[in-house]
C-alpha cells in the first residue's frame, strides 16, 4: 500500500506498507508531520541576491483553468512550506542545487516554489509545467527518515540523484 506519493516526473525514494495496519502508522506519521523528506533539484539559473538557506511560504491551490497546473492563492490556497538550501552552484552551466525539505506535501509544490517569483524564482531543470522541457525533470527524492511501525526504530532511507 503507497504510504506517501511522488509527483509523476520526480524520482527516488517511495515509502510503500506490507499491510495495512503499518499503512495505518505510517500514514499517522506523515500526518502529524514527523516525517522527514529531503529532495534534490537542480534549478535552470544561479542564485543572485537571495539567501542560500531559507524558508518559502506560498499557499497553493490548483488552477482550474490550466489543469494540472498549481498556482499561489493567498485566499482559497492551502498552506504550503518549504525549507531549501544551495547545495552547489555551478557558474559555468548557470545551474544551481539545492535541497528541499518540504514541510508540507501540496501537488507541484517544490516545483511552484522554485518557479514562482515569490519563492526561488528559477524554476527546476526539465520542469514542462512551470519552466522548459528537458530529457527529465531534475527533481529526486532522496532521503526519508520515519519511525518503523513494527520495530518502533527509526529508519533512514537515501538513494542519491541520478543527475
């Protein structure tokens, strides 16, 4: 049973319960928040007077009109919270890494936050909704830490970015 989902074009770690009462206490978990999630993306542009460790608040709702787009929608939108930080900048490409721990699990969420002009404003690498169509999307899931609902013991998972 899928505990927690990636959006289509994202890769990496996928948490998935044997049977349904593990599926019960880990969904508790994301619920509650304590799980914790770690992205890698690599953004089409460098950063330029921003900070390299921060938070983006945008709340997010989804934009009727241009399905499956998500937009920022500060009166109907739902809270969406991210923490980054630049991983690596490299001046040559004029592509930047950075991390996301997303605080919240909205749809396009990292993705809208690196796009938007009020979040990083330098959308993600491949990204065909919010930026320019690449050979993929430049976004991986790559470490998920949760408590096991057997053994009670904290697990961590990591699998690095293919990019």
């Amino acid at each position: 049973l899928l505990v927690h989902r990636l959006d289509m074009s994202t890769s990496g770690v996928l948490l998935i319960a044997k049977d349904k009462d593990s599926h019960q206490i880990l969904q508790e978990q994301f619920i509650n928040r304590t799980v914790k999630k770690r992205y890698t993306a690599l953004l089409e542009g460098l950063f330029d007077n921003k900070e390299e460790v921060g938070v983006i608040d945008l709340p997010l709702a989804l934009d009727y009109l241009h399905r499956p787009m998500q937009k920022v929608d500060y009166s109907e939108g739902k809270a969406a919270r991210t923490l980054y930080e630049v991983v690596q900048t490299d001046l040559e490409k004029k592509r930047t890494r950075v991390h996301f721990y997303p605080k919240t699990g909205r749809t396009h969420q990292l993705r809208v936050h690196a796009a938007h002009e009020k979040g990083l404003n330098i959308p993600i690498v491949g990204d065909d909704i919010y930026g320019q169509r690449d050979e993929r999307l430049h976004l991986h899931a790559d470490f998920i830490e949760f408590v096991h609902p057997v053994t009670n013991k904290t697990m961590s998972l990591s699998v690095k970015a293919p990019f």
